[in-house]
C-alpha cells in the first residue's frame, strides 16, 4: 500500500523519521500562512534540510574522490605491470602492491561505495514521503478523511471503487483494489487506497468524482469539492498545480501565461539544474587515457551526463509537476553544496595529507609485525614446552594438578582406541600418558 507507511526494514524507518520532518515543516508553514500550507515550498524546504544533513557525507566522498583521481595513475601503473599474468602468485602480488597503495592515500577501496550506501536509503525514503505526502503528514490526510469516510459508509466499498475506475491514475492502484483486504477494509486498507487515488488524482479527475451520481445522490458533492479545494491550494505554486503533470497544465492552461510559461520551465529547468551538477561533480578519467577499464567508465560517465538531463525533462512532461520541483531543488541544493566543497578540496594539502596517511600506515605495520611476532613466540613456547615433556621428562611424571588429571582423562575416554596423526601434538600428549600411566589401556 502507497498510503501505509513503508514496511522496508531499511526504508521504512528512515521514511518514518523523515516524515515527522515533513510534518513539522507543515505545521511551521501553516503557522506562518494561516493554515495555508504550500506543498510545493514544504518540498523544497524538506530537500534543503536533508542535503544539508547529509553533507558530511557528501564531504568525504568527494574527497575520497580527489584521493582517488590523484592515485590512480599509480593504481594503472600496478595493474600495467601484471598485464596478462593470471597465476596465483602474480595475482596476490598485484592485490597486495594495490593494498599498499591505498593504505599510503588513507583509503578503502570500498570508500565512496559505503558513503552511497548510506545515502541511497535516504534518498529513496525522501522521495517516498514526498510522493506519498498524507502518509506521513496528518494534515493533508485530514483533507480526505471526510470524503472517504463518505465513500466507505454511504456509497460502499464496491461501488466507490467503480468510481474511482473511472479516473486517469485508477490503473495505477489496480492491485490494491484487488487486494483481498481491499472489500473489508482490513486495517484501514480501502481507506488508504481511496486516499492513494485521490492524491494522485487531477483536476479532470476531480470534476468526475464531484460529477459522479453517486456522489451527488448520497450528499457528498461538498465533500468532494471541499477536499478538491483544499488540495488544490496545498498544491499551489506559482499558479501551477503541482499535482498535475505539465503535459495536462499545458492542454488545460485556459490561455494563462503563467500556467503556460511554468508548464515548461520546470521540465526544462529540471534538465539543465542536472546538467550543471553533473558538470560539477569530480569527473572520471578523461577517454583515451590508455586504460581500457578507466577509458570505458569515462565514455559510460559521459553519456550519462549527456541523457540524464534529457530524460529527466521527457519524464518531467508526464510525472506530476511536485516531482520535478523535487528534482530542481536536489539538483540546485546538490550544485551550491558541490562549489563550496570543491573550493574546499581544492584547497587542502594533498602532500601533507599524503604524509599524514604514510605515517599512519607505516605505525600499523609496525603494530602489525609486533602482534604477528608476539603470536609467534607464544607459539614457539608452547611448542618449546609440550617438546620438552617428551625428552626432559622422560625420566620422571610430569606433576599434573588433579582438575588437569581430570580434564585429560575424560579427553583420552572421549578419544579411546582414535589414532593420532605422525607427529601430531595430540599424539605427543598421548605418549606421555601412556609413559604416565604405563597400566592404562
């Protein structure tokens, strides 16, 4: 269900926490407007205040970035010296070289993907709670609680949703209607459901579901048109309703300029706030650099960039217009942030950077070596012990306390008539108690 907040053991959490930022926002600009709430501005709002928390986040991946960019030709030149070799040997030396590498930049290999992966479920969450705004904001879904309290109660279930089939978004919710839970009404589900297709609905749809007989004959005309009101002026933003797809704005302008002219520019300011982020984000090797894997990734990156753009105007024609602000307001959030992070970047100390790292992973091989030799000698005098119950005390018992009696009794029942491996420490332990006991069997 769209309306049902999302049960995702990782999105639905994060959808849950930022839906009560949507919610304050709401509430903070309906304290401002008089109760007027603007959808469009609480989504912009909303986009500001989650970039903004996630640029720490942003911060290290760009700079993970530079790193990258600036150790990579040292990465190519490993990879150039083991072209073509496919032994073990030779595989194992190229990981290690590489190893060393990054430890020397004070990078992880996995860097920026784990900086995404933190950021991937935000970004989903965001854009549910901003496509599916009453399920998470009870002041927009107090809008419809009227009308479809009406639907459920008076029309019926059955005959509301033959209501609704008529609409231009109906086929977009057709398995919730076919939900078993959808003709009961179990938790809630018909009323989420009628709720979905309302938020989705546009004007045109709108007008059939005032116009409907049934909804005329059983009184409920006022409702329908008092939440067809009340969302449209939630979704009012600079004379475009933003729950309308431009393309529709467009058809149905009534000759506005304003319509007309904002029809078309969020498509196309859509598409070009895009382009300029991606101009500014940190770029790939540039094509043609002699690496085939790098020179690939590079052609791959570029046409992305170029058809991105594109396809986000294209999409923008056809999605509800609230969806295109939310991706002009990403974008131009996304591109301020990345000026300032590049002038930061810019000027930080590499070499000084590069000093620091070598230091750091020059003291963990040390610490390294030290804990490897430590393992060793604990090793060697275990080893140096158990030897010596075979030669030095082969003239007398070895002195065991009771519980170690005890403990290696039980042991050898447990391991009767078992044979040991050649030379084994477990066959060195059971000479000496056989040499201990010499009338155990």
């Amino acid at each position: 269900m769209l309306l049902t907040k999302s049960t995702n053991f990782i999105i639905g959490p994060v959808a849950t926490l930022l839906g009560y930022i949507m919610e304050a926002i709401f509430n903070f600009l309906s304290a401002v407007t008089g109760g007027n709430a603007k959808t469009g501005v609480a989504i912009i709002l909303m986009t500001i205040v989650i970039y903004v928390l996630m640029l720490p986040l942003t911060y290290r991946q760009q700079k993970f970035s530079k790193l990258q960019a600036k150790m990579m030709p040292e990465i190519q030149k490993v990879q150039a010296k083991y072209r073509g070799k496919r032994d073990q040997e030779s595989m194992a030396r190229m990981n290690e070289e590489t190893k060393e590498i990054y430890a020397k930049y004070g990078v992880s290999p996995s860097g920026s993907c784990v900086q995404l992966l933190i950021q991937m479920p935000i970004l989903f969450a965001l854009y549910r709670v901003i496509y599916n705004i009453p399920a998470y904001v009870s002041q927009v879904r107090d809008v419809f609680t009227p009308l479809v309290d009406g639907l459920i109660n008076k029309v019926g279930i059955a005959e509301s949703a033959g209501i609704m089939e008529q609409l231009s978004v109906y086929n977009q919710f057709t398995r919730q209607f076919n939900n078993e839970n959808f003709l009961t009404n179990t938790g809630n589900y018909a009323a989420n459901t009628f709720i979905d297709v309302l938020n989705r609905a546009s004007t045109a749809d709108w007008a059939l579901v005032e116009s409907n007989n049934l909804i005329v004959n059983n009184g409920l005309a006022d409702a329908a048109r008092n939440a067809q009101q009340a969302i449209s002026s939630y979704n009012s933003f600079l004379g475009l309703n933003i729950g309308d797809a431009p393309l529709f704005a467009l058809r149905n302008s009534g000759g506005s300029i304003l319509v007309i002219i904002m029809a078309l520019l969020i498509p196309l300011l859509a598409a070009l706030t895009q382009y300029i982020n991606f101009k500014l984000m940190p770029q790939a090797a540039t094509p043609n650099s002699g690496n085939d894997a790098a020179d690939s990734m590079a052609n791959s990156m570029k046409t992305m960039n170029t058809t991105m753009p594109i396809l986000s105007a294209v999409m923008c024609f056809t999605l509800p217009a609230g969806l295109g602000l939310y991706w002009i307001a990403g974008a131009v959030v996304r591109s301020v942030q990345q000026i300032f992070i590049n002038r930061h970047i810019d000027k930080l100390d590499i070499d000084s950077i590069l000093e620091a790292n070598q230091a750091k992973a020059k003291e963990k091989s040390k610490n390294k070596v030290r804990k490897d030799a430590g393992t060793q000698n604990v090793t060697e005098k275990k080893f140096v012990e158990y030897s010596s119950m075979k030669t030095k005390n082969m003239g007398r018992k070895v002195s065991l306390t009771q519980a170690e009696e005890e403990a290696l009794e039980k042991k050898l029942a447990e391991n009767k008539g078992r044979k040991y491996r050649a030379g084994s420490m477990a066959e060195k332990v059971n000479l000496v108690n056989k040499y201990n006991n010499p009338n155990q069997e």
